[in-house]
C-alpha cells in the first residue's frame, strides 16, 4: 500500500510558530489546484501499489473550495489504483469550517479530518496569532460531528509560556468531553526564522521551558492512557480503530509520493522533494516540468530512516529486521550503543524489540540520533 500527500500553500495569516510552506496570498489558488493535478499526471509512474491514504496538507487545505477538493480526488483516482476504503484526510481550520463545506467534504470523499485547534483558550490563539477564536474551535467540532464526521483528530500544543499545568489539563479534558477518538498533541517548538523566535530574541516573549514541557508530555500521556487511548507514536494518540493510517504508513517506510511546492516523495530507496517557492512551481508545471530534487538513500541512511521513523512508534525497532536488512555486525552494534539508554531507564529491549521508555519517549529524536550509523 501507498500514500499521496497533497500540499496546498496558502494560510489567511502566519502563525508565530509555524515554518512550514506557505503563502498568505490565496490570488493563486485555483492556478495551483490545477498545477497539482498535472503533476499527478506526470508522476503517475512513481508508485506501483494500491493508494490506500491521500492526505491533504499544508498550508490551510480547508481555505479550498469543494469543488476544488472534490475534482482533486477525482483526478487522483483516475490517474492512481485508489483502495475503496482508503482514508482521505483533510487538514482544517475552526473558523473554515462551515456546513456546506462538511456536506461538500463528505461528498468528495473525505473521511477523516484533522482539526488544527491547538488550545481551547482565547489568550492562548491570540498570543499563537490563529486564525480562528476559542468560541469556533469548540462549535467546529461538534457541527462536524452533526455532520456525520466520527474520524477527527484534533491537534494541540503544550509547553507554551503561559500554558500552566492546570489550563493543559483543561485542554485534554475538553477535547475527550467531545469524544475526540484521536489527538496529536506537540511541545512548541521555536523554529528559527518565526516570528515567535523573533519574538523570543527582542524579549517580549518567554522562551519554552523544557522542563515544563516535559512535565506537560509525561502528564499527557497519564491522562490519556487513562481515558483509554493508545500511544502509538511519541506525539499521537488513538482510541482503538483510529489510529492515522497515512501517517502511520510514513513509519512504516511505505511509499509515498508528495504533489505541491515544497511536498515530499519517497519509495524505499530515495527520496526527492519538490521547490518551496509557489511562483517557480507554477512556472516549471506550466512546461510539463515537476521542479525537484533527489537523493538515493545508501543502505547506512536506509538503516538511519528506520531507527529514527521506528523509534518514535510502538512497536520500536525490530533486531530481526535489522539483521535481515542490514546484517548481524549492525545489529551488535545497535544493541551495543543502545545500553547506555536502557542503563538510563530511556530505551527498553523485549525479546527482539527496542522500544522508548515513558520517561525515555520526549528524548526520542537525541536518542535516535545517537544510535545513528555513520557508514
């Protein structure tokens, strides 16, 4: 099975913390929407499997209008082998979503929507400078619900300065009062060239406390588990049945292909990335031409791609299928650089499987690095 990501680059505003691709421009939109579609046409050829996920990302896809995400899937399953029940997600803000757009999703295809909420309080939306208002971030939800929306996730972030204990306890609380069958909750992250890291270097801003937002993940993942959910990936959370199936299939080292300025691709042995710049996109679609570039991934990076994707889920790295993939000598040396994280309490090893520990799950990304190979 495959995936198809679609990256849409337009947002109403910037948001403080964000470094993704975008645009606040929406002057291109419909141009892009169409630009997509031949690049599908053109990268046809680059998955061989049944599509079982498409994911609409970006950016702000719900700013599309239904039509537009409607001809998309169209186009996507006249071009590609798309599983009937595939899941098709589309990633939404509160204040877009509206009645007629649900009904229009529904009718496209979407099936699951990702709901960027981030906090359920006002002065937290303002000091992040969303789009949208505590009010509507509660009535999108339940009106998506009405609709017949039972496959939502929501997003929210922890560990900002003024999130206290007591108001991060609030935001989990509320989203399993509305029956959210899964979250994916991130520790803000102060990416260079934001607006919130300018805000933090000129001072009217705290910088994040690290140990507040380690305190904040360790009490999630108690709540959480509490209430039922599964931790099946250092920042994502489900209920039985509702796990994400597209990002799951990006831990999984499954195929993708990525269609959009700045989206991404991989199939096992290389990846390439598209340009993150709207104007050439458009410019090099309108000559049949997809502005890339690639890499082919040695077997070093191969094995580096599976500890880091694998580390993060569950069901950890497989010692089986790194001596079957990668050989007997980087097994040993695996095991070898991973004792001083079991010593630590961080990593555990079950029969064959090396997992994170609870405490050891918010180092996930330094620990993965360590067990890096070098060759």
């Amino acid at each position: 099975m495959a995936g198809i990501y679609i990256h849409i680059p337009f947002c109403k505003k910037a948001c403080h913390y964000c470094n993704f691709h975008f645009s606040t421009s929406q002057q291109q939109m419909p141009e892009m929407v169409k630009a997509i579609g031949n690049e599908a046409t053109i990268r046809q050829s680059y998955l061989t499997e049944k599509v079982d996920t498409i994911y609409f990302g970006g950016g702000t896809p719900s700013l599309l209008t239904k039509h537009e995400v409607k001809s998309t899937i169209e186009r996507l399953r006249e071009l590609f082998e798309v599983a009937e029940d595939a899941e098709i997600s589309l990633e939404a803000n509160p204040d877009d979503i509206t009645e007629d757009k649900l009904i229009g999703w529904k009718d496209a295809g979407i099936n699951r929507l990702s709901i960027g909420i981030q906090s359920f309080f006002e002065e937290d939306l303002r000091w992040m400078n969303r789009a949208h208002n505590a009010a509507q971030a509660m009535a999108c939800i339940e009106l998506a619900q009405k609709k017949g929306f039972t496959n939502i996730t929501i997003d929210l972030i922890y560990g900002t300065p003024h999130l206290t204990d007591e108001k991060w306890k609030l935001n989990v609380a509320t989203a399993l009062a509305l029956h959210i069958p899964h979250l994916s909750c991130y520790a803000l992250t102060v990416e260079p060239k934001t607006a919130l890291a300018k805000m933090i270097a000129t001072h009217p801003s705290e910088n994040v406390d690290a140990d507040k937002q380690a305190r904040h993940f360790l009490l999630l993942t108690q709540w959480l588990s509490d209430a039922g959910f599964e931790h099946y990936e250092i920042s994502n959370f489900a209920l039985a049945g509702f796990r994400s199936r597209h990002n799951s299939s990006y831990w999984q080292g499954k195929p993708y292909l990525g269609l959009g300025p700045s989206a991404h691709s991989f199939n096992g042995a290389g990846r390439q990335w598209n340009i993150a710049n709207n104007a050439l996109y458009l410019k090099s679609l309108e000559k049949g031409i997809v502005p890339f570039e690639a890499e082919v991934l040695t077997a070093a990076q191969q094995l580096n791609e599976y500890i880091m994707t694998s580390l993060r889920t569950i069901e950890g790295i497989s010692m089986k299928r790194v001596t079957e993939n990668w050989g007997n000598e980087k097994q040993a040396k695996l095991i070898n650089t991973a004792q001083k994280h079991i010593l630590r309490g961080h990593l555990v090893l079950v029969k064959d499987i090396l997992q994170l520990s609870a405490e050891g799950k918010f180092l996930a990304d330094g620990i993965a690095a360590d067990l890096f190979t070098d060759q």
